[in-house]
C-alpha cells in the first residue's frame, strides 16, 4: 500500500518518517493550507448556500437542518492534489440509526465534494438496552452497526426540539475526510435522508446542525 492511499484511508499525515512494513517511502506532504474555516462566532455565512443561523447551548450553529441540502462554496483554491474536508455536525433529538422499517428510519446523514459523494453513515441518540439498541453506522460507512453515539465528541447536551426538556438527546461529531482533488474550485455539499413518517413534526422530530467546518489543500507527492 502507498503512503498516499494509507494517508487518506487514515488521515495521518507521513511528513518525513517512514515506516518499516512500507516497501518504500516516496510520498511526503509538500503543503498544507486552510482555505475555509467557520465556527460561526462572527456570525458569518461566506460561501454557504443555504446558510443559516440559531443558537443552541450559547453557540452559533449553521441549521438546523431536516432533508435539505446546504453547500460551502471555495474558490480560488492554491495548486493541490487532496481535499481534508472535517465537519463538526450535531444531531438533535430523535435519530434512529439503522432500523429500515421506513416509518422511523434509516436516519442517514451524508456529504459530497462537487458531484461526488464521499461518505454516507447513520447516527441513533436512541438509549441501547441488551433487549433493545437502535444501531448507527458511525464511524462506519452506512449499513454497518456501531452502537448509539459511537465516536461522539461530546454526548451530554440536551434534544432541540421533541427532547428539548431531555439530556443526551443532541450529539456531537467531527468528520474529517481526504478526497482526491485537483480543480481551482470546490463545492462540500452536506444533506441528510431521514424518516420520521411516523411524527407529525418530522423537523422537531429529528434535525442537524453544523458547529464548525474547515477545509483544507494539500499537495501529496
């Protein structure tokens, strides 16, 4: 396996030092350099289609969002081989992961760079009992089963909406991802698939918001 699959595969970034189960060492990180970062402090929605803005918890996040696409528009981008795109996302209230019973879920969640799609995975805030657990696919690519809350970054704040009055019903993620690319411009575009037919509210039933979100150029050779 090259340097440059293992890196993307993994997100780690082999700078110098080479490793002994590697048969060579040819690819090192010639640049690296932030062209997108927002944690809507300021108040700012450069670049974003779609773009809104609420507070939850005293911070400013870009949502909520319920099946709707929002995008982030770069440009300009300097010369570079691979896209490091990580997203901060919340998920509120009642996400039931996996089960495709199509009245209550799969509840996915899913970006893109340009018209390619690069991960789509699902998120439960469902309690897992050992008589009864509403598997997740995160960190895992959508359908395999991880239970609730599975690499949350932060798992105790309370619902938004339905679960607004409950703790532990919104959930922290970050998402880091490595994309082949090359163009001067980049469009990360993020959307979710829920099903909430069952609610009559399926927007305070189940949403997503975005806390922060940068995006990186590198150039691997």
């Amino acid at each position: 396996m090259s340097i440059r699959k293992w890196y993307k595969n993994w997100g780690i970034i082999p700078v110098i030092a080479c490793f002994g189960f590697f048969s060579s060492c040819t690819d090192t990180l010639e640049s690296e350099t932030i062209v997108y970062s927002n944690d809507f402090s300021d108040l700012n929605l450069a670049g974003f289609e779609n773009g809104r803005l609420f507070i939850f918890e005293n911070d400013t996040l870009a949502g909520f969002y319920h099946n709707e696409e929002v995008a982030v528009n770069v440009s300009d981008l300097p010369n570079h081989n691979l896209l490091k795109v990580t997203v901060e996302i919340i998920v509120h209230d009642s996400w039931d992961g996996n089960p495709d019973d199509g009245v209550g879920g799969p509840d996915q969640w899913f970006f893109g760079v340009d018209n390619l799609e690069v991960f789509r995975t699902t998120f439960s805030n469902s309690p897992c009992e050992s008589t009864y657990c509403l598997y997740q696919s995160y960190p895992d690519n959508y359908a395999r089963q991880n239970v609730p809350k599975t690499g949350a970054i932060q798992t105790n704040l309370p619902g938004l909406c339905l679960f607004g009055a409950f703790n532990s019903y919104s959930t922290r993620y970050s998402i880091s991802k490595i994309i082949d690319h090359s163009n001067a411009t980049a469009r990360i575009y993020m959307n979710s698939d829920l099903v909430a037919n069952n609610s009559p509210d399926p927007v305070c039933d189940e949403s997503w918001s975005i806390s922060k979100i940068e995006i990186k150029a590198l150039t691997l050779n």
